[in-house]
C-alpha cells in the first residue's frame, strides 16, 4: 500500500512535469517559430493597431455594413472573453421571439427584399464568435449594403466574393463568408 | 442529405477504419513490449520514470494490487486538479488574474478531469488560468486516458493469458500509454493545429477595437473586444484523442480559436474515434485472433453509422418552428452566391454546417469524448435524442479509450451468456468459460451507470435545489436533466448546456455520478481480468459458439441495444419524444 502511494505521488509528479509543463512548452516554442501570427490569434490590424482577429466576428447593425450571426454571449454580443451559444431548445418560445426579432430587424432595414432569408442570418452560432455567414446570407444583403453604400450590387458582389472561401480542399466544410474582413474590406475602398 | 453530405461521411469513416490496422499494430507493440522505434528515443526517460517512482517493470501486479495502485493514482490526480483550482490566484502564470474557483466546482471538475469525463461545468477562458489548464486539466486529459487504455490492456491479459496469477504492471501500463502512444500522436495534432489557427500562446488577453461599437445589456456603449487566447492547441490535441473532451474555451471545439477550419474540425473529429477504434484491433492481436477484434468493431460501426443517418437527416431537415416565420433552411449548392447549409443553424457554426456538426455530435457521444462543435441542446429534438441514446448505451459505441472496449467486452460476455443459455451450454469466450463470477461483474459494469443516470435524473427533478437550474420549459427541460445525468453517469462529458449546472447541487451529484460509473466499472473488468487469467483454456468442442462471425455482431448489437432501449425509453419518453410530438407540422 505505501508503496503505491509513493509510487503514484512520484509518477504524478513527473507525468506532471512530461505533459504538463515540456510537452504545452514544446509546442509554443514549434509555434511561435512555424506559426507567429496563427499561434496568437489571427490577428488584423490596421496601421499598426490591431482590430480584431480574422477568426472572431464582430458585432454589426448598422445597413451599410453586412451583418453576421446572432450572438448569444453576455452581457454584449460576440463577447471573445466568454463564448456562449443559447442553448435554447427547438420549441422554447424564447428562441421563436429572437429569431423574429432578427427577421423583423433584417426586414426594417430593406422592407422589399423579395427574398426568404437564409437561416443561419438569423439564428445563433455556437460560440457567439462566429465570423463567418453563408454566401447565401451575404446575397441576401448586396442589395441593402449597395444601396446604403452608393454603389452597384454587382460592385458589392464582388466584394463579397473577394471574402468567400469555398470548401477546404473542394469537399470538406461548407462555403463561408468572412463578415469582418469583409467590411473592412468595404470601408477601405476610396468613395 | 446533400451528395457532399454523403462525401463528407464516406471520407471520415474511410480514413478511420484506414488507420485502424496500423496503429492498432503499433499499439500492440507497445503494449506486449516489443521494439517500436521510438523507445529508442524516449527509452532513458521511461526507465528513468521507473526508477525515480520505485517500480520494478518487471514485476506484475495481481488483479487486486493493480485496482489499488490505480485507484490511489487517480486519487492522487483528483486531489491535485481540486487543489490547484483553489490556490490559481496565488500561483503564476494567471494573467486574466482568475479568482480561486468555488469549492463545489473544483470538485466537479477534479472528479471530471480524473475519471475522463471533462463535464464542463466552468467556462474555461472566464474560469481557470494558464497554470490550471496546464498542469491540472492537460495532465489529467493524458493521465485518466492512459487509466482506461492500462484496464483494457489488463482484461485482454486475462483473457490471453491461462493459469495465470498477474494481469501486468499498471505503472509500465500507464507509463508506455502515455509515451509512446498519446504524447507523439498529440505532439503532431498540436502542431498542424497551430498551422489551422489554433491558439497556441502564453500571452494575455488581447484587446482590440470594434469596427462598429455595439451596445451591452445595459445599454452602455462597447468600443473594444477582448480575445481570450492561451496555451490552446496542446490541450485541444489530447482532449479529442484522449476521449476527454473538456474544452480550452467555454464553448469547446464550436470556438474559432479551437477550431477555426474545416480542416482543424476534420482531424478534431478523426482524433475523437482513432485510438478506441483501433484498440479493437489490438485487442484482436494480443489474444491471437484479429478477427475477434474486427467483430467488435464492426458492431460498434453498424451502430455508430445507424445513429448517425437519422441525426444528420434531421438537423438538415430543419426546426419546423422556424417555417412560419419566412426563414428558408433549405440546403442550397450553386455557388457563388446561392449557397448554404440550411437546416437547424441554431447553435451551429457556418463553416461546419450540418453535416460535420451532426457527425462530430454523433462521433462525439459514440466515444466518451463529450466535446462538442455545435450545441446539442438546440438540436432538433430527435436530432438531439440521438446524442443522448448513444452515451446511454453505455460509452460502448467505440466509447472512451480502453474504457469503450472493455465496457463492450463486459457486453460480449452478457452476449456469449445468453447464447450459451438458449443452446443449453457452458458459455465460453476465447477458450474461457463464462461463469458466475464474470456475469455477476460484467452485469455490475453494465447496470450500475443506468442506475446512476436514473436515479440522479429521478433526484435532480424532484428537489428545488435540481428543478431551479432548468431554463427550458416543457418536456425539453427534463431533457437537458436526463442528459446530465447520463452524460456524467457514463463519464462522456457533454452537455445539454441550457441547464444551469453550476450550482452546488449539481456539481455535486453529478460529480458522484462520475466517481461511481467510472470506478464502478473498473473495478468489476479488473476482476474480471484476475479471474479469466487464472483460468484454463477450454478446447473448441461442437457446442462452442463462434465469436468472430456475423451471427455473433447481430448478437452483439441486439444485447447492447435491447438494454440500451429497455433501461432508457421509459426516460426518454418523457423528453425528447414528447418534444417531437409537440413540433408544429
């Protein structure tokens, strides 16, 4: 018996110092070394500040800019220091109001878009962080950006399609659009 | 389904069952000792470990000794995870300055980590510090998957071995699992990673300025951001092929910074099945007969891929809710612009979609991993019962590392039982006659998990202290209960996270449903072990029932499934059944 003891406090002592501390140190030295902007956090940054991360969405309201998911993080939205989904379930009447508060806000702002809209404009994403929406939801709001904007749709579909990343290798995941970088993009260019 | 949907799953499933004979081979190299390469490299340290710790590698371990000196080794973990939890706010590397954690979740999550359930009942970025992640939940993530991989390796000695009275040395068990098996494989996953955009950092938060300010709760205004960020992909690698599955952020392996590509989620999703899966095939090489190994996993894939169907044709088709309100979820493919994924998006990434959301969800609960890309709780309702069914099937369907095969090797000896009755003969299994004793243990590692999931769900929903927590209402809320309690009565670790389990009622009894179904079920394999090994092989007569043809899978997964169904829809009745009757047609 004291034998195990002793054994397992020794054994825990150097998996402890093999796992927990060479092994994570290991693989931020090979990081940092192959991989300095990824390892830290995809950052952006715009003369010399940084702005945000090209994996993390942003917040957007306002219809000159395209918006992303909904995002159920508190007490702000698309809070990157504490990612939450909703986790309401399929009937709660909870998830029926926002999902028609965010169909009622798309409609306010381009009340006669023809169009169905694409379901992930208007449901929450896992993590509250996702930065991406379907090219599909990014159609949906050429014809809202363009004319907020001034310019043409096929303009603003250009845009859009400079930001669309197909599937990985052909197959693998779904098309997205990056909504920040997107944005910036269209902030960027000269009026 | 879409025909990319098909691609996706036929590509998954085939690199799987690929890597299956390979590294099921160096597995048993591994474990019978042999020359693997590698311990020419890491060979000093391994003998450097057994000497500092007193062991002599050579000297086995009766069934007993080996149950105690596990037993007091998890302990150990435990009670080193619960105390660094308290002390964080005192030690280094905590630059989000993290105050000491409560003492209820502490114990939750030390009991979580050690017995590889990772039940997250904490959010990892707004919780722990680097130091906690570190040396508490990374070790533990190493530490409680070796713990499963040494009990299996153990039972496959009893059943090899003949008149024998060890089953092997668990610190030689635990030591080469973690070396040589789950150390390079995480090195390497760590690092492509990284290269995907996993962070991998010891910097602190970052704080950047919003392109649109925004608007809190309060209705103040919100200029900046703040990204957490941290030693990341290294405990990411080893939670998913570990079958641990607690995540780094809050919202596990759905965080961008967890998992930013497609690509990161592909390799995620193969490491969650990889090593339980070739286990199967170890198993089959160490008692002498490949084909018993493939038997079983070809049970456990019939189930995984029946599961797996309606899951995913379900998310596709969408929350029927939604339909009034003018939302389409139609799955569209005509690039450029007219494409999506469509389907139940709520609690769904975009760049996963339906199809990898609802395969990880399956792959996921199969195992005992419990890590999630997508947020099972918003899952259609029998999108979400399918989830739920495959942790109460015990953790067999492939199940957690070691723990997923001698939990259905404790099925298979209920199995040859039962066709040893219906024929009128002595059960045997490889040479080994079945008797009182190992139906009385394999039924204990079978029963007792239900008993924990019923009776915790029974408890949870009849005191205020458990009704308080749950948020959804109607037959949904006691869904996210009863999947609490079967995800921490079958150590898998996800969650239907609506439910408010942070409180000291339910880090409590869900962390005694942890330490039960864990050890509760150790204990009885290991004896199971010490009694087969002591016995004699039997020749094959007439009377003997084949274990390694078709008739015996069909065996196998009616046991498992009759249980499962019998235990658990009576239960599941009540929630995600209702539910489904209830959605608007």
């Amino acid at each position: 018996m004291l034998q195990h003891i002793r054994a397992s406090l020794m054994a825990l002592l150097l998996f402890t110092v093999v796992t927990g501390v060479l092994y994570p140190l290991v693989v931020t030295c090979v990081a940092a070394a192959v991989f300095p902007t990824k390892a830290t956090g995809s950052l952006l940054y715009r003369n010399g500040t940084p702005i945000g991360s090209s994996l993390i969405g942003q917040p957007f309201d306002d219809p000159k800019y395209f918006w992303g998911r909904p995002s159920a993080t508190t007490p702000m939205p698309y809070n990157a220091a504490a990612s939450s989904g909703s986790n309401l379930g399929p009937l709660n009447p909870a998830l029926l109001d926002a999902v028609k508060a965010h169909v009622e806000a798309l409609k306010r702002t381009d009340p006669d878009n023809p169009a169905s809209i694409p379901v992930d404009l208007v449901t929450a994403s896992g993590s509250g962080l996702d930065p991406h929406i379907s090219p599909a939801a990014a159609e949906y709001q050429v014809r809202r950006v363009a004319r907020m904007r001034s310019m043409t749709e096929d303009q603003v579909r250009a845009f859009v399609a400079a930001h669309t990343r197909g599937r990985q290798f052909g197959f693998l995941g779904e098309p997205c659009v990056n909504v920040l970088q997107l944005n910036l993009a269209l902030d960027m260019r000269k009026p | 389904m879409t025909n990319n949907g098909f691609i996706q799953i036929a590509i998954y499933l085939g690199v799987l069952l690929l890597l299956v004979k390979p590294l099921g081979t160096y597995m048993a190299r591994v474990y019978e000792g042999k020359s693997i390469g590698l311990d020419r490299v890491l060979g000093p340290l391994e003998r450097l470990m057994y000497r500092l710790c007193g062991v002599r590698a050579d000297q086995e371990m009766t069934w007993k000794s080996y149950a105690v000196a596990l037993l007091i080794f998890n302990f150990a973990g435990l009670l080193a995870v619960y105390l660094l939890q308290r002390t964080q706010a005192m030690l280094p590397l905590n630059p989000a300055q993290m105050p000491a954690v409560s003492p209820d979740s502490s114990f939750n999550t030390a009991v979580s980590f050690a017995t590889n359930t990772n039940w997250q009942g904490y959010g990892g970025e707004s919780t722990m510090s680097y130091l906690t992640q570190m040396l508490g939940l990374t070790v533990q993530n190493f530490l409680s998957a070796a713990t499963g991989m040494a009990v299996l390796v153990a039972l496959i000695r009893g059943l090899a071995r003949r008149s024998a009275q060890t089953i092997g040395n668990c610190w030689v068990d635990l030591t080469r699992s973690t070396l040589y098996i789950l150390l390079p494989l995480s090195l390497v996953l760590a690092v492509v990673l990284v290269s995907q955009g996993v962070v991998q950092t010891f910097e602190p938060y970052h704080t950047v300025s919003l392109l649109q300010p925004a608007k809190d709760a309060n209705g103040a205004l919100v200029t900046e951001q703040t990204l957490a960020v941290g030693p990341a992909a290294s405990q990411v690698a080893i939670k998913q092929l570990g079958t641990n599955g607690g995540g780094f952020f809050n919202v596990n392996s759905a965080h961008p910074l967890e998992n930013p590509t497609p690509l990161s989620n592909f390799l995620e999703m193969l490491s969650i099945l990889l090593i339980p899966a070739a286990l199967c095939y170890t198993f089959g090489r160490m008692v002498g007969d490949t084909r018993q190994g493939w038997v079983v996993l070809a049970a456990m894939t019939i189930v995984l891929v029946g599961l797996l169907v309606p899951c995913v044709v379900l998310e596709q088709a969408g929350n029927p809710a939604l339909k009034p309100l003018g939302v389409n979820q139609t799955a569209l493919d005509t690039p450029p612009q007219l494409t999506q994924s469509g389907g139940n998006m709520q609690g769904k990434e975009v760049r996963f979609g339906i199809v990898n959301s609802a395969i990880w969800a399956t792959a996921t609960t199969a195992a005992s991993n419990g890590s999630v890309n997508s947020m099972h709780d918003s899952y259609t309702p029998i999108g979400g019962l399918v989830p739920m069914w495959l942790i109460q099937l015990g953790e067999v369907i492939l199940g957690g590392v070691g723990s997923g095969l001698y939990g259905m090797l404790a099925f298979v000896i209920i199995a040859v039982f039962i066709a040893g009755l219906m024929v009128g003969r002595t059960p045997e299994y490889l040479g080994k006659k079945i008797e009182a004793f190992e139906m009385k243990m394999a039924s204990l590692a079978v029963l007792v998990p239900c008993t924990a999931v019923l009776v915790g769900t029974a408890v949870a929903v009849s005191l205020p202290q458990g009704a308080s927590s749950i948020r959804d209402p109607g037959p949904h809320g006691f869904s996210e209960v009863l999947y609490a309690f079967s995800s921490a009565g079958n150590n898998n670790g996800s969650a239907f996270a609506g439910l408010s389990a942070n409180t000291p009622f339910y880090n409590l009894a869900l962390g005694l449903a942890m330490l039960v179904a864990r050890y509760w079920t150790i204990i009885p394999v290991l004896a199971i072990a010490g009694s087969l090994a002591a016995k004699r092989t039997v020749p094959i007569g007439a009377g003997t029932l084949p274990t390694h043809t078709p008739l015996f899978v069909v065996l196998l997964i009616a046991v498992v499934v009759v249980v499962g169904a019998l235990t658990f829809i009576p239960a599941l009745a009540l929630g995600p059944i209702v539910e489904h009757l209830m959605l608007p047609r």
